[in-house]
C-alpha cells in the first residue's frame, strides 16, 4: 500500500493521553494562541494575527493534511506533530510542537512517538530523521528520548530573524528501533 494510502487510513492516533487527529478551521484561535508565544515563534511557527493562522491552516495544516496531526489533550488542541514521508527512499522526517503551558509532561514525547511508530510499523520506513535548532535543547532531549541519535550539525545552515542558525539532525533507524 503506497504511504499516501496509510496515511489517509490513519489520520487519527490514541495514546495513553493524547488523540492526534486532522486540524479543523476551528482550531484557528488556538493555533494563533500557540504559535503567537515567543518560546514556540523562537523555534517554531510564528503567528502574529489570528489571520496568519487561518493563513497557515489553509497552506500547509488543512491545506495538504495527510501525515499533520493535531495534538489534543481532553479534547483541547496543545501543539502538533507531522511528518514527511520519502516513499522511494522509505524515510520520513518528523516535527512536533506544544505550547509552553504543556511542556515538561512528556506530551510531545507521546505524541512524536506515536508518529514515528506509524513510521516504522505502518509506513515500514528504515529511517526517522528529526532536526532541530542547536539553541533549542529542549527539542533534542525530546529526540533522545524517541531513541533518535545525533548524526551531525549543519553549522549556520540558514538565517533566521538575522541569526545564522545551527541545525542539529538526528535519527532513528528501524534496525535499532
């Protein structure tokens, strides 16, 4: 079954504690609370208006939704989580983010977790990769903790708000799953 299939077979996840599911319209102003906070703009998605949230939504989370999942927790939407899937080099990479009121509970652990067992076990991948920014320790303890291993820095690898950014890249590799 090609990853595009399984992936539209499996828009929803259940953890323990958490259901990642499609994104909605209305997840607009949650969406536009998460990502307006200066912790997840330094790293993550930047909203500075409710609009560029239904922008974001309509372009990229509702906009080409297989493999973006909605992290909720009791219903309320807490961050995200996505992957990318490389069917002909069967890898894909994955992403997360929460808002700061939910960190430091092993959420985004959970949630990044259920994504990279539909990589392996569902999607038959060899290869989970993540990347993160090196000022961002936090999102790499999260990577370790999924088993990721770090395979290298890419030394000021893009500019961000005028800031050379070193990005981390770590994997995870079935056979050591």
């Amino acid at each position: 079954m090609s990853y595009s299939v399984t992936l539209l077979k499996h828009q929803v996840l259940r953890t323990d504690r958490l259901v990642l599911r499609p994104f909605a319209v209305t997840d607009a102003k949650r969406l536009f609370e998460i990502g307006s906070q200066a912790p997840v703009a330094e790293f993550s998605i930047k909203y500075k208006t409710l609009d560029a949230a239904y922008a974001g939504l309509a372009d990229y989370w509702i906009g080409s939704p297989l493999g973006k999942f909605a992290v909720t927790l009791d219903g309320e939407l807490i961050g995200a989580c996505e992957l990318h899937a490389d069917e002909k080099n069967r890898k894909a990479e994955i992403g997360y983010l929460l808002d700061p009121a939910y960190w430091g509970h092993g959420y985004a652990t959970e949630a990044a977790a259920a994504v990279m067992a539909l990589c392996f076990d569902l999607l038959d991948v060899t290869r989970v990769e993540a990347m993160h920014d090196a000022r961002n320790p936090r999102s790499g303890r999260v990577m370790l903790r999924l088993g990721m291993h770090e395979e290298g820095r890419l030394e000021a690898e893009h500019i961000e708000d005028g800031v050379a950014v070193t990005t981390v890249v770590m994997a995870k590799l079935k056979d050591r799953k």
